[in-house]
C-alpha cells in the first residue's frame, strides 16, 4: 500500500507503485511493504518515538517478520532533488530502494560496505542516479576537508531505523503504537541507527 500524506507535485502514485513492486522483488523483500510519504512533522514524531532523536529524517523502515512499512519525508525528497539534480519522483523511488534493503535485513552500519555495493548494483539496473550510502560517505568527506560549510539535510543524515516487533503496519494507524521494551527497544537511546539490531529497531539513513 502506497499512501501520499501530503502532495508531491509531479509525482504519479501508478509509477511509484509500480517501481516499488520491481526494487522489491530485487531486494528479494517477501510480503507485505507498505509505504508512507508524509511531511517532515511526521517523520520527525516517528523518529523521535522510535529512535529517541528529536529531527525529521529522510527515510525509516519497521522491519515486520514479512515484509514491513517505509516512511519517508517528502519535503527531504525535495530539498535533495534540487541538491543533487534530478526529479522528486527519482528521490523518492531512492529512498524506498534503501528502505527496502532495511527490510530484507542489511545493515550499512556493520556489514563492511556489503549493503552499498547491493544498493549501487540495484541502483544502475533500476536506472537510478547515486545510492543515499554513496551521497553519504561523499558528504561526509565533503564536510571533513570544509567544517565551516552549513551541512545539508542529506550530510547530517545517517542511518535506518529500528524494528517494531507487531505485526500491524505502523503507518496505516492513527495513532503510533508503543513498541514492546524489548533489549533493543531498551537500547533506543542510543541506538546504533539501522533496521536490525538485529531486526528489532528501525533504521534510518540519517
């Protein structure tokens, strides 16, 4: 299920839906992937409900034992097409490419750059400008060798989200569930930003 919270101009739900149902299946995600296009306010409740960080981010995924749910920020998507060149609807389709990785379990926090070389593969056959790791790790060699530059809302970002563990679609509700205290939900104040500590957090690429 796609859901558009808010308008993205120029973005047509049937292409992104469509895209969604081919970057899964080569993501190798099996059941049910919801997704969320919402505005910054959103993202930044989820992220501070999930990850104990108090800022909207661009991307998050709820790992589910099949399958799972995306959320991403429209108004990021935004900004980083115009930063980097190219159209929203190619941003967004980035972001549910990462968010699906999560999904399937990889982790670019702890898995020596395997998850950014799976991305950057499935990025060229899917017709997609850089992968969010590639623009990442550019951007923070970027920001080492210039400190006094204002850091983007990509170069601050980092990493995915941890896992609820219901099996309930986090984002078709109302109102945001509490996730269980499990060891990792206990470990959520300072969580190691990816969707599997192992698989019980959500990640996120900020």
């Amino acid at each position: 299920m796609l859901i558009f919270e808010t308008t993205v101009k120029g973005v047509s739900a049937a292409v992104i839906q469509r895209f969604v149902r081919r970057a899964q299946k080569l993501a190798k995600v099996k059941g049910e992937v919801d997704i969320l296009i919402s505005g910054n306010k959103r993202l930044q409740a989820l992220n501070r409900h999930f990850r104990r960080k108090n800022k909207p981010t661009d991307v998050l995924s709820f790992p589910r034992p099949t399958g799972g749910d995306i959320a991403i920020s429209a108004d990021i998507a935004r900004q980083n097409a115009a930063l980097y060149g190219h159209s929203i609807a190619e941003e967004l389709k980035i972001l549910v490419l990462h968010g699906l990785l999560h999904l399937a379990g990889h982790d670019h926090e702890s898995d020596h750059g395997q998850m950014a070389r799976l991305e950057s593969r499935l990025r060229a056959q899917l017709k997609l400008p850089s992968s969010l790791i590639d623009r990442t790790h550019a951007s923070a060699t970027s920001t080492k060798s210039a400190p006094a530059r204002t850091r983007t809302a990509t170069s601050t970002a980092k990493k995915r989200t941890r896992k609820p563990t219901s099996r309930k679609s986090k984002l078709t509700s109302r109102r945001t569930p509490t996730p269980r205290k499990t060891k990792s939900a206990r470990n959520a104040r300072a969580p190691r930003d990816t969707s599997t500590t192992r698989n019980h957090k959500p990640r996120s690429a900020q």
